[in-house]
C-alpha cells in the first residue's frame, strides 16, 4: 500500500533513527538492510555524528520517488522493533530504551492512522468506480435494448418474407444472448430442423420461431411437439409467433401433460419495454403452464 511521505512521517522517522541506535556499525547495518545505497553510507566520516549523517540523508532521499520509497522502508522497519540491542549494557540504557521506544510507538501510530486513510481512500475510490461501472453497465443495456426494439420494429415491414423470417431467427438469438440466457442456434437432428434451443433453469426448450402474417394454427403446433416428443424427457418447447395463434392452435398446444409454452409479439415487447425480462417471462408462463395446463398465457394477464 503507498504511503504519503508528508513532513510529520519524516520527522518520526528521522527521531526513530536517531533514538534506536547508537553505535555506527548497527546503524549502517540498519541502514543497508533498508535499502539506502551503500554509497552514500560509505560517506559517512569518521568525525560526523549520526545526526549530521541523517540531517545529510534525509533532504536528500526527498528528492526522487527511489528516494521516498526508501524513507517508508525505513519507517517500516523501525515500526516493527519491539527490542533495542544496540541500546544495552550502556550506564543509561533504561532510558535510552524508553526513548526509543516511545519514538518507535508514535512512528507506528502515525503509519497505522495512515495505513486506515489510504484504506478508507482506496475504499472510496472502488466504490465509485463500481458506480461508474454500473452506471455503464446500465447505459450499455438500455442502449442495447434500445436497438434490439429498433430492430424488431423495422423488421414488422418483411413479416411474412423469407428474409424476414431469417433475419428474426437472427434477432432471436441476440436476445437471448443479451439476456445471458444459454442457447443454441438452429441445427439439425435426425433429418428435422430445429430452430435452436434454450436452457432456462435446468429445463431445455426446443425453440419454433414464427414470421408470418398469419396466426400459427394447430399444424404449426402438431410440428413441434413432434420434436419435443423425439427428445428427453426433461425437454419442452417454446414457439414464438410474431403474429399470435388461433384458438384451436392455443388449445391443441394446451392440456394437462403440455410441453409446450407459447409466446407472442406481446411478450417480446414486454421485455422490451422494461416490464420483465425475457427469463422472467419464460418462468411466469412456465408457471401457468404447470398450474393450469394451458399453453398460453396473455400479458394482460401476467399479475391476475
């Protein structure tokens, strides 16, 4: 964690020194192991105090960020001394120790007080930046959303064309990745095409994707529970026709053994809108189906 070199964390460092030892040989060993260049430690004098070397040392590690980072090595190290060997077997040792003691103790005060701001400021900055995330994120979605609608409404013009058809197969499936529900895109199995499939908790459903001007009828219906029927039992249908279905399609599709969910152009419009998502509404209609066997379930009728 970078610590702030401020003028106050200098000058306990700088006591901390001066009070921890007493013999040049320890303070030039201290000094090594804390990353200050033997070369400048090499030119402290014979006659020069420890004083005079740290009043030499400290000016000038101030003037590069090596030099700073050297300053905090040195106010780490000495924050974790609990015992003071160089200050034995002197006549004054006791008091020597006390006084090295209390300036380690203030020294480590201070780096833990800024130790907590930096946390707390380090804490700050992340939450924001998780706003600013989310606040993208979200831009990002509406955006998103915003031209899949775009999408679909300029494709109403080609209901009913072949190319209309494929390129709402296409939009489909940029739906359901959007939504980060698992899919798979159309394929083949035993010579019967499928329109791809989705997974929506645990359950698979073989999907059956409708752009035509008319309403899907009972035949639309029989085709694809002839291709559930061929799968696992764990596996359903969803049909999506953009211009609805017949009443003898709705109740053909329903019955108390249902497999099969049917949506229309309402329900894609209500995630669209914001109402639901699409895996809210797969579920809510999933809910019905099991409640009450029947297929399908208008939007009018979601909160009823």
């Amino acid at each position: 964690m970078a610590a702030k070199i401020t003028p106050r964390l200098i000058e306990l460092t700088y006591e901390s020194v001066l009070k921890s030892f007493w013999r040049r040989k320890a303070l030039q060993k201290f000094l090594l192991a804390s990353h200050v260049a033997e070369k400048f430690v090499a030119t402290w004098a014979a006659d020069e105090s420890k004083r005079d070397l740290l009043d030499r040392m400290f000016p000038r590690l101030q003037t590069s960020d090596r030099g700073r980072a050297v300053i905090f090595q040195i106010a780490r190290n000495l924050s974790e001394q609990t015992t003071f060997p160089d200050l034995r077997n002197w006549e004054n040792s006791d008091q020597k120790i006390m006084d090295a003691h209390k300036a380690v103790q203030e020294l480590k005060s201070y780096l833990r007080r800024q130790d907590e701001e930096i946390k707390t400021e380090k804490e700050r900055q992340e939450a924001q930046e998780r706003a600013r995330s989310e606040r993208q994120r979200i831009q990002r979605s509406l955006t998103d959303k915003t031209k899949l609608q775009q999408q679909l409404d300029t494709m109403h013009a080609k209901v009913g064309t072949q190319d209309g058809g494929y390129e709402f197969e296409e939009w489909f499936y940029e739906l359901l990745t959007y939504c980060e529900i698992s899919n798979r895109r159309p394929y083949k199995t035993d010579g019967r095409q499928i329109d791809g499939s989705l997974t929506h908790e645990g359950t698979t459903y073989l999907i059956e994707l409708k752009f035509t001007k008319n309403q899907s009828g009972a035949t639309d219906i029989d085709s694809l529970k002839a291709k559930v029927n061929k799968m696992a039992d764990n596996t359903m249908g969803i049909m999506v026709s953009i211009s609805g279905y017949s009443s003898t399609a709705i109740a053909d599709a329903s019955g108390s053994k249902t497999t099969l969910l049917v949506l229309d152009a309402s329900h894609l419009y209500l995630f669209l809108s914001g109402g639901m998502t699409f895996a809210e509404i797969i579920s809510r209609v999933r809910r019905h189906v099991s409640q009450t066997g029947q297929a399908y379930l208008p939007v009018k009728q979601f909160h009823g």
